[in-house]
C-alpha cells in the first residue's frame, strides 16, 4: 500500500514572530460549569490554536502531496485563521494564502509578517459570515466549534437554518466553515469536533456527496497545549466524485503514516479573486457622474416613493448626505425592515408624509433641506397632486366605518378619561406633568381623529391607539342594548355620500343590495379605495359582491371558491342582472372577452390557461385587467405561500375588496396578511408591514430602531410560550406553542375600526329585514368504557413521548419541528377518540377498536330519539370512516342516513344530500366535519350533533350556523359531545379561547376567558389519568401502566 508522510520540516521564516501570539482560548479561564461554558465562547471566540504537529499533518494532507511537482503558485484558504497555525508552512514563491478572522489584533499581526517577507497574501479581519470566497485550490480549516452564527449575509448551505433575520441566517460555527470551504475550494482538510466529523461521514450532505475521501480520528490530547481536552477528526475532501468508498482512519499518533487518498491539484489554475466581505449593515451612498454645477434637485416620485434627481453630481453628494444622514445604527440582536439602509430614507417616502401633522409641510421642510445645501428644488407638480389627493383620501380612509355592537362602548368624544399606568404626559418635552395611575385627564377630539389630552395646564396630541393603550374612556350605552362605536363615515363626509349614493342608484348596484345597511355600506366602502367587509353569515355578501362589481370599473372580477359559483350565480339571476353583463371564466377564450362582472374561482384562478402552458396561468393572463376585485372568503389568505393566495395576489387590480365573516379564522395573526393584501404593506392606513417597516411618525426623524411590521405585531397582540425561528419570521410556518388570548386589546380595535366593515345578523339595522334564531348549544360529558380507554392512553401517551422526544432532537440540530408528522400524531390521538375503529398511523403498534365506543352509543341512541321526537338532524363526525360506520349503525335501527365525506365526488353527494334530506325524506345528515364547506345551508335540519370537535372556533361555528338560516322557522339545539379528559376538551377550550378573542376583538364582546389558565394538553390527560387513577385506588402511574397494559 502506498504511504504518506507528514511534513515536520521548521516552519518558514517569515512565521517565527508569530509564534508568541497566544490564541484567545488558551488565555482566558476555563468555565467553572456547563452553565459557563456559552458565555467562555462568546468571550474568546472559541479561538484555539493548531499544534505543529498537527498543522504539519493538515498542511501534508491538503497542500503538500497534491501540490508536487506543480510549477504555479497554490492558493489557501482558512476562513477562520487566527495566526495561521495551518499555514505557517507557506512559502513566498509557491504559495497565496487568504483568510479572516474576527480578532482584528491577530490578523493585523499576520498581515503585517507575511508582507514583510515578501508572501502574497489576502487576509480581513472579519468573520466567517461576512465573507464570499471562491476560487481556491485548498482550504485548510480549523474554526470555532459550536459558536451561534446569526446573520442575514450567511450563505443558504444544507447546514443553515431559519434564524433571527428568516431563512437560512443561522448555522452553527464549525458546521457553516466547513460547507463554505467545500464552496471555495477544490480540495479541504478540516479539524472538526468528532460526533460532528462522525455524522458528515455517515449521513454526507449534498455539498459533500462524493468528495468525500477520508474521516481520521486523531489522537486524544491534540489540543492539550491549548488547555482543552476536546476530541477532533480530520475530514479531507477532494474535489472531483471519487470510485472508492471513503476511508475510516484512526491515529494513535500524529506521526502514524497515512494511506494515500486520492488528493490532487490541477496543473493550471488561476489566482482567485480577493475575498469580498459583505455586510447587512449599509454603506454610504455612492455618488457617479460629472460634477457640472447645475444646482437643479427635481423631485420626483413613483408611487409612494419619493426621487431626488440631479444633473450635478457633488451637488447628488451634498444633498443626499444631508437628507439620508448616513446608515442606519447596527443593534445587537436587531432586525431591519427590507429596505431599509438610511437614516433619513423616511423623508422620502409619502405614506411616512401622511403620517406627520401636516404632509405638505414636509414636502416644504425637503424642499428646504435641498435649499440648504445650495441646491434650487423643483418639485413636480404630479408629486404635489398625488400628495393632495393622497391627503384627502386618507383623511376618509383613516375615519373608522360605521360599527354598532352589543353592550356599552367606550365614548370616543368623552371629555374626560382615567390613566390605566403612571407615564409622562409627553415623553418627549423636558418638564412635562407627571401622570399617575387613576388620574383624570381633559380629552378633546380633533378634526384629524386624533386627541388633544390636557392636564395640569399642560396639553399633548395622541393618536387613538396610545390614548387607549395609556387612559380608561368613559362608557356609552343605548336602551336597546346595541351601542355605536362609531358613526358611519357619511356623517363625517355627506356630499361625497350623497354623490356616491347617486352613482350607486344610476349603475343599478343600488336595486340588487337595497336594504338600507348594505346601501350604507356600499357607500362607506366607495369612500376609500379598498376594503374589507367582514359581515357575518347571512347579511348578503353575495349581493354585496355583484352590487360593488356593477358600481366598479369597465372590468371587475368576483373570485370564490368553486362550490359557490351555482349559488352566486342565483343570486345574479334572483337579481335581474342583465346576463350580457356577467360570465363565469372557465377557458383562456374568456380572458379575451372580459365584462363588466366576470366570476372565476380561486381554483381555477391558479390553473394553466391551456395544457402546458407552464407559468402562463389565468391569473398572469388576467394581471392589471380590472378595475374592482372582490374576494370571497378572503381569510384564504390567511397562508400567503399558498398557490390560491399566490395566484390572487398576482391579479393586482386597481381596487381590492375582501369579503368574510371570519377575518380571525383561527388565531390574531390570521388576520395580518387579509389586511396587508387588502390595504398595502405597510402604509400610513395599515402601518403593519410584511416585510417593510411598521410605519410610525417618528420615522420622519430617522429609521434607526425601525421594526418590520409583523414583529411589532406580534410584540403588540399575539401570546406565546415558545416559537421556532421560521414561524417568527413571518408568523404562518414553522412550531409554536401558542395560547388562544389577544393582547392590547383596545389597540387592536383601534387598529382595525377604519379597516373592517362589520355587520352582525342581530344588530338592529340588519335584524329588521330578516330574522336569524339563536340556537341552543349544550355540552355532554361522557365517560370512558375502560377498552376505549386503554386504547386511547396508548396512542396519546405515544403522541406525548414522541413530541418531547422529538422536539428536544430538533432544537439540539439547530431545525424546525416536522409539522407534517405532528400534524399526523395529533390527529392518531383525535382518531384514537373519535373513530378508534380506523387504524391508528402510531408508529407504536396499537390495534383498532372492535366495537362501538361510549360516545358512538350515545350519539347513535340521541339521532333514534331525535328521529322518533320529529327533528331533522345533522350528524358531524371525524372521516369517510366514521360517517360510514353511524350510517350503517343507524339502517340496523330502520333509521335513513344520508352520507356526506370526501371519498365521493361533490356533485354525486352534493346531488344525494338535496335529494334525500334537504328535500327528502331521509331524517338524518351524517357529515364528514371537514367537507361540509362553506356555502351549505342546511336549515331544513333543526337539530345539530358535533360527535367530534374542531381545531378552530371558526369551523365549529360554520357548523352550527349552516341551521341558522333566515329561512329557519323552529328553534335550533345544538349538543357537543366530549369525552371526559380527552382531546375533546382540550379542542373545546381552544375553540372557547379562540371564539372568544374574535368576538372581543372584532364585536367588541367582554372576553369570558380572558383570565382563565390555559391547559396544555399533556395536561389534560394528566389530570384524567389522576382522576381516574383515585377513584380506582391507585397511584397515577401505576393506573396508567394497567391501563396500558390491558
């Protein structure tokens, strides 16, 4: 066998004065603890070191064997080099070395020593992150082990993770310097820590499939000069796919002779380019062009961005010097807004302008900033109008709409308001009155909504989000119990009401939404330029739909979901809509014959226009051909990464309306991304940006400290124990453990009162031309047959076992949790509840049920009674399994059930279900919960049993209130069924939680849980399992073993 030798020749002269330098970790004190352990890394940078011995092994292994015979000078890297241990043996006429390193006093050494002897060299002092290398013949790399890099300029390799500044930002030191290596060079031995080393030979990457040549454990003790006793491997790479299986080496001693490995250099190369280090911090503006002394500044803008041109360019250095000031300041552990680089950058944008007390005023204070510098401004004159009107709109747009809600309100022109905590009248005036907790303070509301609060002679202007967060308002009430939050716009702007009530009338949009809420509503929605109607069930958003759509431009577009197509087109016809007015688009002909109301499905939406077309789908086909878009059941949104969302969003129409009872689906944050693609991100309106800043006025000053829009959100209103990196960065992927509560609440109202168009189904106005019964809705609690519980302790037990285990696996990878497998597990435990029948997915062999569990029994023995009493009853369960299993139950008790799940086409059941039960004979509806779907009314039914529960408030109302129809003429009972302690309890707090926070927020309803514990579910089942456990005598454990065990 071939042998290699390591190289122990005295290192070259030029490295002899940096033999003193001593590396951070071997200077510093060891940790006392594990607990001490981060904070020593953070201190010396995990900073060690290479012995001669070793580096003399490396420097073998990845320069001196391949590099024989070569008559060109090698190139080097080590992207994390310290004092260049590893390249000490660099000679001047062979060799280019290149590095960084964070410690700007050693590599200002190195530079220093390497120059001075002639050796050509490209060395920074920086970081790892912050550096783009390409181009190397070798690396050679002995980096901190373990450190958290967190950087928006890290490379996206396989071992970079969502971070604090979103998609792969976050890696961990050893890990990212090896894959960068294995990105700049073409052959790499690196020093790493052996279980890292171990699990790169066992389970490769894909930057490391097939270069791999050998894995070499190396001798205990190789960095005990360095005073750390840390086991090391060597990984050597080679840079073209070898035939041979990698090697798995192990030394006793550094002077062990090696096998050759397949390492060479090719006998031409080029010198690579010089390492770019990027930041995410910005630099000063770059200034270009000829210095003419024209003094012209024309100010410009396209759309909200506001530009300053120039025909001189010292003139361009001075002024914009002035306005942008400089970059913005870096802040530890602080992430920017995209975007945003400046200081100043807030004076040049328009929606930041409408913020201020006086937009024109600003453009004069720009003006007189170019002014100052010597240059002559030019604004132009469409930027002057656009500002104009843009003032004028916002003015109508930031008034809130008209809102009546049950119960008392807070006064919004109260004159007087309590202090809820101690703060300064004005933060930011020297001397201003101190207020403490319970004092009274002078309100006064100002034409710009805004609030003039005095005290102690001293007075302060408060937007309405800050007097609420800060001050109590008195309450308001109305002897009908329905009290309004505030008036509707047509009171605050009459002419322009009078004059879209005009236009409404003459474009017939007035005869097919009459009834004199959505008239109102109609107008209020005319007033801005987009909105959001968030009426509730059965108040007419179909007709409101077509109705906006006659009003709207040449070309509008009513999208839905394909099921309501039959149903909106009823209504056009119930409506007289002429037909030569309207058309469904199902073909790409019809994306050349637009008219004035074209309806087209959000499927469809998505589709290819023809076979193969590739990207050219309908909704690129349809891009800026509207005028008006109306989006049913806009929550859909809620996942911006969808194909539908997608697909919608790409329309870009000149005017957007979004149509759903349920702007909160599920949880606060579903509600951000319906209202960003509604009103903008990130504007003077909805301040909430995506990824741009949330806007504030103070961002007239300066953008340092600007926050993106979702986290200050999220800060602002939604309540979590923990999050993973990937759901903090934009709050829809990614694990969390997050409780069904709203913070801020007035704030939140105050957010939303000038963005969501709410309509009840009982408030007075609506109530007066149809009639919705309320239902009543009880809770049984069921207990266990002991098999079922046996059964259903295996699989959740299973479930918790598995989200622990996992959960602690990947946060020790540096990952995100597999939703699709917790999605799996969690839904074994419903099923192990609900339907045990069906076999459970566990990974933990538990096998199905035979027999009909305690709940299945009762609910079976309450649809015969509720047969035999008379009703029509709507039966909701968990799967095609279990509407199967009720409907064959019910025939052996001579009881027609008709069937309604996923496993049959939806016009074949849709067809079934009308004909036998909605029109039919048959007395009981067995429903699949989850394909039941919006649009079904069911109010022939007037008995409802929920033998499963829901994840989302949202789902189980829609359930019940499918019987809720104006048609409905008897009164409705609805029963919930839980089984005690089990996964239904902890679905229905979550149900309670999450109803309860979108009726406080968006009906203004007290919150009922508001300070009540939230229950985890572990926690139930604990409980059950003790409960259980004492009326059995047992201890908790041991009664969880026998039920296990039966």
């Amino acid at each position: 066998m071939k042998t290699m030798h390591t190289d122990t020749r005295p290192a070259a002269h030029w490295y002899t004065e940096l033999r003193a330098v001593q590396s951070l970790g071997s200077s510093s004190d060891r940790p006392g603890s594990l607990a001490g352990l981060a904070a020593a890394r953070r201190k010396n940078l995990g900073q060690f070191f290479t012995g001669d011995d070793l580096a003399a092994l490396v420097w073998q292994l990845g320069v001196a064997g391949p590099s024989a015979g070569l008559n060109r000078k090698v190139s080097i890297l080590d992207n994390s080099v310290g004092s260049a241990r590893l390249l000490q043996f660099a000679d001047p006429d062979k060799h280019y070395i290149a590095g960084c390193d964070v410690h700007g006093p050693t590599i200002t050494a190195l530079i220093d020593a390497a120059e001075s002897h002639g050796l050509d060299c490209d060395l920074v002092a920086a970081g790892m992150e912050s550096i783009r290398p390409s181009g190397f013949d070798v690396a050679l790399i002995n980096p901190p082990f373990s450190l958290a890099l967190d950087s928006a300029t890290l490379q996206p390799y396989s071992c970079t993770t969502y971070g604090r500044f979103g998609p792969s930002s976050a890696a961990i030191s050893h890990a990212y310097a090896l894959h960068q290596a294995l990105d700049a060079a073409r052959l790499v031995v690196a020093i790493l820590p052996s279980t890292y080393a171990r699990e790169c030979f066992n389970r490769p990457t894909a930057e490391m499939t097939g270069r791999l040549r050998a894995i070499i454990d190396l001798p205990a003790g190789s960095f005990s000069h360095e005073g750390t006793q840390v086991s090391v491997s060597l990984l050597v790479f080679g840079e073209e796919p070898s035939a041979t299986a990698p090697r798995d080496l192990k030394l006793l001693s550094l002077a062990d002779r090696l096998p050759c490995l397949d390492m060479v250099l090719p006998e031409r190369g080029s010198r690579p380019r010089p390492i770019s280090t990027t930041s995410d911090d910005s630099s000063e503006p770059s200034i270009t062009g000829p210095v003419t002394g024209n003094r012209e500044v024309r100010i410009v803008h396209r759309g909200r961005q506001i530009y300053l041109k120039f025909k001189c360019a010292f003139m361009q250095a001075k002024v914009l010097n002035h306005v942008l000031v400089g970059p913005v300041r870096p802040m530890e552990n602080h992430r920017y807004p995209k975007g945003v680089r400046f200081q100043g950058q807030g004076k040049l944008d328009v929606e930041v302008m409408l913020l201020q007390p006086d937009p024109m005023g600003c453009l004069r204070q720009l003006e007189a900033m170019v002014a100052d510098m010597g240059g002559v401004p030019n604004t132009c004159a469409s930027l002057r109008n656009y500002l104009v009107k843009r003032i004028r709109r916002h003015a109508r747009e930031s008034t809130p709409f008209g809102h009546v809600v049950k119960g008392d309100v807070q006064a919004s022109d109260a004159g007087k308001a309590l202090a809820r905590r101690k703060r300064l009248l004005d933060p930011a005036v020297w001397g201003s009155p101190l207020i403490k907790a319970g004092d009274s303070v002078d309100l006064s509301k100002l034409d710009s909504g805004d609030y003039l609060v005095t005290v102690k002679g001293s007075s302060a202007t408060m937007r309405e989000d800050q007097l609420l967060a800060d001050f109590e308002l008195p309450r308001q009430s109305s002897d009908s119990g329905w009290s309004v939050a505030s008036p509707p716009r047509a009171e605050a702007f009459p002419q322009l009401a009078h004059s879209i009530a005009c236009h409404l009338r003459a474009s017939g949009a007035a005869d097919v939404a009459s009834w004199d809420y959505q008239l109102e509503d109609m107008v209020e929605i005319h007033m801005g330029r987009n909105a959001l109607a968030a009426w509730r069930m059965g108040c007419g958003k179909g007709r409101l739909a077509i109705a906006l759509a006659l009003a709207g431009g040449r070309h509008n577009a009513i999208v839905v979901e394909s099921h309501l197509i039959d149903e909106l087109l009823d209504q056009l016809r119930e409506s007289n809509v002429d037909p030569g007015l309207w058309q469904v688009i199902t073909k790409a002909g019809h994306c050349e014959q637009l008219r004035r109301i074209n309806i087209i499905s959000y499927n469809r939406l998505r589709m290819e226009l023809t076979p193969g077309a590739g990207r050219r789908t309908f909704a690129s086909r349809l891009r800026r051909r509207f005028s008006w878009v109306i989006s049913d059941e806009v929550h859909l949104l809620r996942n911006t990464e969808t194909a539908q969302s997608r697909a919608l969003m790409q329309l870009s129409p000149r005017r957007r309306v979004g149509m759903t009872g349920t702007p909160i689906a599920n949880y606060v944050q579903n509600v951000l991304p319906v209202v960003q693609w509604v009103y903008g991100d990130g504007t003077a309106l909805q301040p909430f940006g995506r990824r741009r800043a949330y806007l504030e006025q103070r961002l007239w000053t300066s953008m340092s400290a600007s926050v993106r829009g979702v986290d200050e959100f999220a800060n602002r209103h939604v309540v979590t124990e923990w999050v993973t990196r990937a759901w903090e960065d934009g709050m829809q992927v990614g694990a969390k453990r997050q409780v069904p509560k709203i913070a801020q609440l007035d704030r939140l109202r105050a957010w939303s009162a000038p963005l969501l168009k709410r309509r009840h189904e009982t408030e007075p106005m609506v109530a007066a031309h149809f009639h919705v019964p309320e239902p009543t809705v009880y809770t049984t609690t069921l207990d266990w047959d002991d098999a079922h519980l046996a059964h259903y302790i295996k699989v959740a037990d299973e479930f918790a076992n598995w989200f622990r285990d996992a959960y602690k696996d990947a946060s020790n990878q540096g990952r995100n949790l597999n939703l699709i497998a917790l999605l799996a597990r969690i839904g074994a435990v419903e099923r192990a509840c609900n339907i045990p029948q069906r076999a459970s997915t566990s990974k933990v062999r538990v096998l199905p049920y035979a027999g009909l569990t305690s709940k299945q029994r009762y609910v079976l023995d309450r649809l015969a009674t509720l047969t035999e009493q008379g009703h029509k009853t709507v039966c909701y369960v968990d799967g095609p399994t279990a509407v199967r299993l009720f409907v064959a139950e019910l025939a052996k008790r001579g009881i027609e059930a008709v069937p309604f799940h996923g496993d049959e086409p939806i016009k074949a059941r849709t067809r079934r279900m009308n004909e036998r039960f909605r029109k039919g004979p048959a007395p009981v509806l067995v429903a699949s919960r989850d394909t039941i779907q919006n649009g079904f009314n069911l109010w022939q039914a007037d008995r409802a049993i929920l033998a499963c529960r829901s994840w989302t408030h949202t789902q189980e109302d829609q359930l019940m209130r499918r019987l809720l129809r104006p048609q409905q003429t008897r009164d409705v009972e609805i029963e919930l069924v839980n089984m005690r302690g089990s996964i239904d309890e902890y679905q229905a707090q979550m149900t309670q939680m999450k109803g309860d926070c979108a009726g406080a927020a968006l009906d203004f309803l007290t919150p009922s849980t508001d300070n009540d514990e939230f229950i985890h579910l572990d926690q139930i089942l604990n409980r059950m399992v003790a409960d259980l456990a004492e009326r059995s005598g047992f201890e908790a454990h041991e009664y969880r073993k026998q039920l296990q065990a039966a």
